[in-house]
C-alpha cells in the first residue's frame, strides 16, 4: 500500500501536534504528494540505471533495455547477454557490474524482494549486498517501494536541507546530527522524509 497521500497527512498532522515548526510549515507549503514506487527487482534495477544520470537518460536506458530483454524480463534474461549487448542499451561496465550482481542475487534465491526482513535494518543491510546499492538507495527502496512508516535517509543532502530549514537551524546538520533530530519523529520518520523533500524544494522559500 505505501505511504498514501492519505497516510501522509494522518502522520504529518500528528506529528505537527508536537512538531509546532511543522505545523507552521505544514500552513505554508501544504502536503506533499505520495511517492510509491512498485516493489521489486524492476523498481531497484531502475534505481541502479538511475545513479549519477538525468531522468531522461535513465528512462531511454530502460526503454532499450525492454526492447533487447522483453517488457517485465526475468533477472536470467538480463544474465544471459554479453557485455557489448548491454552496453549498446546504454549500460556502462560499472553498471553492468552493478546490475548483474542485482541479478545474480535475485536468480540464485539469496534475494527475494517478496520477503524482505521486517527488520528495517536488516533490510538495509541485505540490500547494500548488491554492488552499488549504499544505504541510501537500499533506504529510499524501503520507503518508496515498501512505504516502510519509519525509514530516515539522514545522509540525503535535501533531507539535511529540508530540516534545517524547517528547524531554523544556522547551518545544515550532517548525517549523524540529522539522525539524532529525527529521533522524536519516530516512527513516522518516513512521512518526514519525504515532507522534508516536499519543503526543501517548494519555490515559495
């Protein structure tokens, strides 16, 4: 289900009862938008192919890739083709290392993205198995794909900005500092997260 648009506000607004810098921001910016993404291989493998290029980058890799390997392909497919295959969809070696090991972790049953550990921590940890997968993609999987209520990206730099602004801090706390003051949001940490994406990018501010 995810954190609906629904699940958003009921979170926000019960947060802002002890948050009095959220209830104000809350009346200026609004509520954000839900962000869901579908749970899967698919969803992560986009994330991969989405490190470090633009929207529409990764968008035309993934249309060619769908066009060699077959709407909604299987990890296998993607193992079976030579690296030149790969390269002409647009994957580059490091990618391609990066998917593969994706792949090979799904093919073999060490990853199954239908049981991942409730553990949120857990999670983390056998997510950042895959090659290229650091905390912060395995952290903003859990909170998209899965809608876990209490994932806190700290080391997101809009994350770190989103509260300082909405703290009235003189400067921007690191990861460390943003963790320990989302300590009190606990746990609704993940409908903060993505407020505090909503706050730090609206125009208004």
């Amino acid at each position: 289900m995810g954190l609906t648009a629904e699940k958003l506000r009921e979170d926000l607004d019960a947060l802002a009862v002890r948050e009095p810098q959220l209830a104000s921001a809350l009346q200026r910016v609004g509520y954000p938008d839900a962000r869901i993404r579908e749970p899967g291989f698919a969803t992560m493998l986009r994330t991969i192919i989405g490190q470090q290029v633009s929207v529409a980058s990764a968008a035309s890799v993934w249309n060619k890739l769908e066009a060699e390997l077959g709407a909604d392909f299987a990890p296998a497919t993607l193992l079976e083709r030579d690296f030149d295959t790969l390269r002409a969809c647009g994957l580059s070696r490091q990618k391609q290392g990066y998917a593969r090991s994706l792949c090979e972790l799904v093919h073999s049953g060490d990853l199954n993205f239908a049981t991942l550990p409730d553990g949120d921590e857990e999670a983390i940890k056998l997510l950042t198995r895959i090659k290229g997968i650091g905390r912060w993609s395995a952290e903003i999987y859990l909170l998209f794909a899965e809608g876990r209520p209490d994932i806190w990206p700290a080391g997101d730099l809009a994350v770190q900005e989103g509260v300082k602004r909405l703290l009235h801090l003189e400067e921007r706390p690191g990861e460390n500092v943003t963790r320990r003051l989302a300590e009190p949001w606990s746990p609704q940490r993940g409908s903060m997260a993505i407020f505090a994406w909503h706050f730090y990018a609206n125009p208004a501010l």
